[in-house]
C-alpha cells in the first residue's frame, strides 16, 4: 500500500488510534492534543487530505510512514 491521500474522518481515527484527543476546532480546521508531543496535530475539514498533511502530522507524531501504513490497514 502507497502513501497517498485519505478521507480526513478515517485520517481522524487513526489519530485516536494513536492515543490524541479532539481538543478543538476552528473554522473547517480541528485540533487534536497527545501528551508527549509539543504542538498539536491539525488537520482540515474537508474531502480528502493531501499527502503533505499527513506526512507534516506523521513528522509531528514521530511515526514512520511503514508504522502509519500498518495502521491505516487495519481501520
């Protein structure tokens, strides 16, 4: 499987799968905290996210594109 874009819902999910929480959102903008990492994740509301977005938000995380990619499969 190829890193490419994803629907920002199952984007979402994989962001509680990994342990952040909604903590708000702004505009068509949401916000999601996880302890341990320095800023928050953020992510549009919209159709799909393009891959610079979640490649930005896996680099924020600290998870590899083999580590997202196993997850993703299983959601």
């Amino acid at each position: 499987m190829r890193l490419g874009r994803i629907h920002w819902k199952k984007f979402e999910k994989f962001l509680l799968s990994v342990g952040c929480e909604f903590a708000s959102e702004e505009g068509d903008h949401r916000k999601y905290r996880k302890p341990g990492i320095l800023r928050p994740v953020i992510i549009p509301r919209g159709s799909e996210l393009p891959q610079f977005v979640i490649l930005n938000n896996l680099r924020t995380l600290g998870i590899s594109r083999e580590a997202y990619l196993k997850i993703i499969v299983k959601l």
